[in-house]
C-alpha cells in the first residue's frame, strides 16, 4: 500500500521535468528605433558594396547576366532597408521611389556597358546615368534619416554643383591620363574604379554634411505642428487660410522655391496654437511635393550639364 504513494510523486516531478524549458521564449515585436537603424545601415552597406563593389570584380566590358544579378540584389537590399528604417510612412514611400529611380538608372547603366541595345552612346551620357544614381541614393538617405525639407534642397543643390564639377570637368581629364585611347575602355576597369569611389566619397560626404546641416534648420525652421496656446488645451490656429492658398498657388505654377517659404512660415509654432488638421495636412503636401520637385529640377539640371560636357563615344 505504501508503495504506490511514495512512487506518485516520483512520477509527477519527472512529468514536470520534462516539459521545462532549457531557454526563454521572447515574445516577437518589432525592433526598436536603435534596432533598425543598426538594421537600416547594415543593409544599405550591403546594397553599395553589391552595387558598386563586386560588378568592379567583372572582366570589361562586364558580362549581361552577372551584372544584373549582383545589381538586383543590391537594388534588393536598399528596398529592404528603406522598408525596416525608423522613419514615418511618407518618407519611407519618398525614400522608395528614390530606390526605383536607383534601379532604372542602374538598368540604363547596364544596357550601356554590356549590349549594344542603345547603340552608340558618350561618355558623358553614361557619367550622366551614375550621376543620377548617385543622387538618388543620396535624396534617399535623406528621407529615411527624415531631414528637414530644407536640408535636403541644400544637400540636393550641393550634390548638383560638385558632381557637375567633378563629372564634367576633373574626371574626362583624369580619363584622358589613365585611358589614352577612349576606345581602350573595354580593357581596364580604373576608369570606372575612380568614378565610383569618388562618388562613394561625395555621398558620404553629403551625409555628413547634411546629418551637420539638420540640427540648424530644425532649430532655426521648425516644421512640426506641436505648438500649443497659453491656457486653452489643443486649440486650432485660425487665419492661416490665405498663407496656405498661396502656398498651394504658388506650388501649382511651379515657383516651389517660394512655396516652400510659405509652408514653413505657416507651419511655425506660435503661442496662438497649432494648425487644424486640414491645415497641416495642405502644408505638409505643398512641402513634399515642392521640395520633390525642386530636388528633380537641380539633379537634373547637373545631368545635362554632364551630358553634354563629354560627347566623346565610348567602345562598343
């Protein structure tokens, strides 16, 4: 009889043994601010050495196929972490079609260099396509680190004029010295060595400058909609109406430079509260789509310059 109750609990602890645990569980969350921006710089390290570190690796002119591969996964990657960076909704979606535009230029670039499907093209129209590569990578940053509006036209404006200065006038002299003979391209790569790490240069270089930059506009034009009135809760700013239709005007004729004045000055905080709603909301659209605009405006601007700067035919 005693037999059975003295082995019952021997039982039991081994029953519960065996279902304990050797680890912890975690629950599953998304990462943290911290988290994703180590996430965020991972990946984007991993989209440029991919995009413009390995296709150096290729025989010239590079092969179709290898060349689109290790484009596409880099082009893979920056998506990836334009999609996991601590930013809002809206500078994500900017900051991803700065990634498409990337890609389409990085395509263009590949049909230049490994087919014949463009025909005869110039050295400035293929310094051009990387210029604008270049800058779609750098407007981009820009967005997912949320810079002020401001920042990035500066940023934008600088990138224009030291890569039109670069492409357009330092790097065909600099070509001329390394590759005598322009039809000699398919024979070496230090002609697209020097470009690349160069424009690697320039980015980082922008970045700083407008990770520099930000701290100042913030302080100076804030943008945020967080100003309250003394003693009256979250009340709504009136008479903001006429500043923001002009703003609206003026960002439909195309003058975005003035339109981008008017937003910020509307969107000032001051001790008579915040914007509405709806306010804030026709401010906010006039300022991204003006400094959008204004951006494509100055890249492009630098391509043409490029293009035309260099109408030396590369080798087919």
């Amino acid at each position: 009889m005693t037999a059975p109750v003295a082995e019952r609990p021997r039982a039991q602890r081994q029953s519960t043994w065996s279902r304990d645990e050797v680890w912890q569980t975690w629950p599953l969350s998304w990462a943290d601010r911290a988290s994703r921006s180590l996430l965020l710089v991972a990946l984007a390290i991993g989209g440029l050495l991919t995009c413009y570190g390995l296709t150096l690796l290729l025989h010239r002119p590079p092969a179709l196929t290898p060349s689109v591969t290790l484009r596409t996964i880099g082009a893979l990657l920056l998506l990836l972490a334009t999609l996991v960076a601590p930013a809002s909704r809206s500078y994500r979606i900017g900051a991803l079609y700065c990634i498409v535009l990337f890609a389409a230029a990085e395509g263009a670039t590949v049909l230049m260099q490994s087919t014949s499907l463009l025909g005869a093209t110039t050295y400035g129209a293929l310094d051009a396509i990387q210029f604008c590569a270049g800058g779609a990578l750098v407007i981009a940053w820009m967005l997912v680190r949320m810079r002020h509006p401001l920042t990035i036209l500066i940023v934008a404006l600088g990138y224009a004029t030291a890569g039109a200065a670069f492409f357009g006038r330092a790097l065909p002299a600099i070509r001329g010295r390394l590759v005598g003979d322009p039809w000699e391209e398919a024979r070496t790569a230090l002609d697209e060595t020097v470009t690349r790490v160069v424009l690697l240069l320039l980015v980082l270089g922008l970045v700083l400058l407008g990770w520099w930059l930000d701290g100042w506009m913030r302080a100076l034009l804030p943008v945020a909609n967080v100003a309250e009135p003394h003693g009256s809760g979250r009340a709504s700013r009136t008479g903001e109406g006429p500043r923001l239709r002009a703003a609206v005007i003026t960002m439909l004729v195309c003058l975005d430079l003035i339109a981008i004045a008017v937003a910020i000055s509307a969107k000032q905080p001051t001790a008579r509260g915040r914007l509405s709603d709806d306010d804030d909301w026709w401010a906010s659209i006039v300022l991204a789509i003006s400094t959008a605009r204004a951006t494509m405006i100055v890249i492009a601007i630098g391509a043409a310059v490029i293009w035309l700067s260099d109408p030396v035919y590369r080798a087919q």
